[in-house]
C-alpha cells in the first residue's frame, strides 16, 4: 500500500501541540513518518504568524532542512490558491521557485488549475491533480495534462463519513470511466479521515494521513505525532485484505 503523510496542512499548533509548522520541525517530522511507513510527504510551508506560503524564499527554506535532515526523502507541497492573493500571483510564485519539491498538488476545483498543472511539468516537478467534488471532474478530464498525473487525490469535502466516501466512490467511478489508469488516492479530514482511508485501501487505492487532514488515531484518542498517525494507517492497511 501506498502512503502518503500529510504533516501539516494549514493546521496549527493551538488544534494540536506537536504540528510541525517551522522548517526545523517539517523536516524532523518527514524524517519520523518515513521511518514508520510513508512512501512520499506532503507539506505546506508556514509564516511565523502560522499562515501558508509559496512563497520561493520560504519553501526554499524548508526544502534545504528537509533534504538536510532526510536524505532521499520525496516530499510535495501545495499550489492552493488559499495561499497568495489569486492565480496569477500563483503563476508567478510557482515559475519563480528556486528550489523545487519532487512533486506539486494541483486542485481542479480552483481558478486556473489547468495553467497551474501545465507549469507544475514544464518546470519538471511531478503532478499530482486533486478533485473536491464531483463538480470538478469535468475540469480534471478536459485538463492537457490528464495523462501526466503521477496520481489523481480524490477528496471528498463532505462532513458526514457516510456521505465522503460515497462521493470518493462517485469521483473514482467517474474518472475510471473516462479511461484514466493512474493511481487514485481518497482522503478525508475530520470525522471522515479513517472512514475514507478505510475505503481507499478497500478499493485498492492509495492513501494518505497527518495531521493536516486528523489529530485523531483510528479508535478516537488523539494522536501523539505525525508519526503515529502513519503507523496506525500501515497497520491498518496490513489487516485490510488485498482487492481481488
């Protein structure tokens, strides 16, 4: 089973106290789930009033701790529109890295998704495009670059358990039947993080975990860290029988 570990997200320390949010903590915490099961991390780069950047200087700053402290390691950031004024500015930001990740998350329910993708590959980052509903589909299936995906990250938005992994169903039938072949990957957050990961692994599908999306372990006490988070979800898709 495919891993990914989400450390962080836009979540902070208030909400749980062992958030990683400075470069120091993102790279010692990469370090942490990659030793207990995570294939690849994904990360959001803080400001020090605890926000969310792309900022080139400060994702820099957080590349360079990461591949200090965790050689090898394959780590992905965001490209969400939450984190500068608008697409354009996005654009600009993700042309003007320096210092790139191994891969970049592209949401499709978002203004200039397409464009944004498009950049992602020209300046040799790996894609990964993520849907929210399944209004947003159409936009992923029209997208030039639906063939480069490494992975497609179905995230249903829904609050209900029940409701999310219906709709993560919905959005895999649909892209299956456009003929896409790539690995999926469903995640929730909050009350649907371990219902949707469970149906990830029941559909075959990879999966992710951290704190971005849950501060809570499979049967409702909180999580230490980051690490065990992922150590629940490795133990959890070892008992979780193989897709015929």
């Amino acid at each position: 089973m495919f891993l990914k570990a989400a450390v962080n997200g836009g979540r902070t320390r208030a909400e749980h106290p062992a958030v990683p949010v400075t470069a120091r903590q993102i790279a010692a915490d990469t370090r942490a789930v990659l030793a207990v099961g995570a294939d690849v991390v994904h990360l959001h780069v803080r400001t020090p009033d605890g926000g969310q950047t792309i900022a080139p200087d400060a994702l820099a700053e957080v590349l360079r701790a990461v591949r200090s402290t965790a050689p090898g390691a394959i780590v992905g950031t965001t490209t969400g529109l939450w984190t500068c004024s608008g697409p354009e500015e996005r654009y600009g930001l993700v042309e003007s890295w320096e210092l790139l990740p191994d891969f970049a998350s592209v949401a499709f329910s978002e203004i200039g998704a397409a464009e944004t993708a498009e950049l992602v590959l020209a300046r040799g980052m790996t894609l990964e495009s993520a849907v929210w509903s399944v209004d947003d589909v159409p936009a992923l299936l029209a997208s030039p670059t639906l063939a480069d995906n490494v992975r497609i990250l179905i995230e249903p938005m829904d609050e209900d358990p029940g409701t999310a992994v219906a709709h993560a169903r919905e959005m895999a039938a649909m892209i299956r039947a456009a003929g896409v072949v790539c690995p999926l990957l469903y995640h929730g957050e909050a009350d649907s993080t371990w219902p949707v990961l469970r149906a990830s692994l029941a559909d075959g599908h990879q999966a992710r975990i951290g704190f971005e999306d849950g501060t809570l372990l499979p049967d409702g006490t909180t999580a230490r860290d980051n690490a065990e988070l992922v150590a629940a979800a490795r133990a959890l898709a070892d008992r979780t029988p193989p897709v015929a």
